[in-house]
C-alpha cells in the first residue's frame, strides 16, 4: 500500500473522523497510527481537542470538516448516546461511514437504524488484513468493505424504495420560530449538536410525531426524555 497522502478520495475536507467510545481509546488510537501511515489524515478527540474548547462543538465542526467517518462498532459504542449523536451528524451530511467491527457484536434500537445500510469490516480475528481492507476501500471511495456482513438484508430493498418516494418539504423549516423552540428544547440535554440533529430529523420524518420520537433517542434519562417530548409535542402542535 502508498504512503502517498494525496491517495485519499478527493475532497475539500481533509481528514477522517474517528468515532469511538472513550473506553476503546487504545483500539482507536491504534487504528489512527495504522490510517495515518498510510497518509490518511485523522481526527480524534482524545488528541485533537485543543485544551479550553468546547468539546460538543468541536465535535461538530471536526465532523463538518471530514470526508468520512470510522465508527468503531463494539459492545461499549453501541451503547453510546454521544456516539449515536455523531452518526446521526455524519447522516445529515451525506458522509460515507466505514464500520469497524472490534469485536462481534451486533446493532440494537436506535443503532441498528442508524447502520442499516452500512457493511462493517472486523478487525478481528486478523487486524492486519481488517485495516487493509479498511485502507482499500476508503481509497476507493465505498461506503461499505466489500467483505463485510451486511447489517440489514433488505438494505437494496429499502435503497429502491427512497429513491422512488417523492420529494417532501420538512416537518420544520429551519427559519422557524417552531424549529428555534425545539432546538431550544433539545439543547438542554445535548448542547449543540441539537441543530444538526433537528436539520437531520426534520428531512427524513414523516410526521410530527414521527419527528419528536426521533428527536427524543438522544434524551438519556427517561424522565427527561418524557418532559422533552410533552414540551416537544405542544410546540408542533402549535403550529398546526
């Protein structure tokens, strides 16, 4: 394989994003040394925080400024609400996600619907023909390694599907006073992030009620995310 830094898909961003859960830090750092020898620039928090910063927004604009993300998929990121966030972010931005498998684990809930398009890699049992095929296929510009399992067997079906629905306006315009409170609303818990979830949630919901469930998978405890939804429910009703 090339060291040359200028293999890497063209674009104006110009790294990876490394999505991971805090506990597998030594996996993904590991995996950043391997992409970066390669001369696939990375991003990730545990080194690139600058001290002082506000972490959720720097999240946010290192996700703006990549090319793809690599999600380490094990059994702590899938309990992930931060992680879950990222995906999410990735999602709105048309950003190819590559998921690497550190262990055999499978998506639950919300997860699962976020990768049920996606094809993983495992970087076990051999790591180094897992970060190879990793290598080739961001090189190559797939969203998906080509060996990898897929995580839903009707993905072609529902791919098909999207393409034939029609067009549809939002639930919420992004200029709106209803967007601005719902916003307002989801910051409490999530900070940021809200608006790049609510740009998300509002394009692919059907409904209102459709658009403050999505919205509530990223309300950890149970009594906030009720709250959430009850103050969530009365401004789209409002509107209506």
């Amino acid at each position: 394989m090339s060291n040359d830094p200028m293999s890497k898909p063209a674009s104006n961003a110009d790294h990876l994003f490394i999505c991971y859960s805090s506990k597998d830090s030594a996996a993904a750092l590991g995996v950043v040394d391997s992409l970066e020898a390669e001369g696939l620039r990375c991003w990730i928090s545990a080194r690139d925080v600058p001290p002082g910063q506000n972490y959720q927004e720097t999240i946010v604009h290192a996700l703006e400024g990549a090319y793809g993300l690599i999600f380490l998929f094990s059994d702590e990121s899938a309990r992930s609400g931060e992680i879950r966030k990222e995906l999410s972010i990735a999602g709105s931005l048309d950003m190819p996600v590559y998921p690497l498998r550190l262990s055999p684990v499978l998506p639950t809930g919300a997860l699962r619907y976020e990768l049920a398009t996606r094809q993983w890699i495992d970087l076990f049992p051999d790591r180094t023909k897992g970060l190879r095929k990793l290598v080739e296929t961001i090189r190559k510009g797939d969203r998906a390694g080509s060996d990898g399992a897929t995580m839903a067997a009707s993905a072609p079906a529902v791919a098909v599907a999207r393409a034939r629905e029609p067009e549809r306006a939002p639930i919420l315009a992004a200029d709106s006073k209803e967007f601005e409170a719902v916003r307002t609303l989801l910051a409490r818990h999530v900070g940021p992030i809200a608006k790049v979830l609510i740009e998300k949630a509002t394009a692919d919901a059907r409904t209102p009620e459709d658009l403050c469930a999505r919205l509530a998978t990223h309300v950890r405890a149970e009594t906030d995310r009720a709250a959430f939804l009850k103050a969530a429910r009365a401004q789209l009703a409002a509107k209506a």
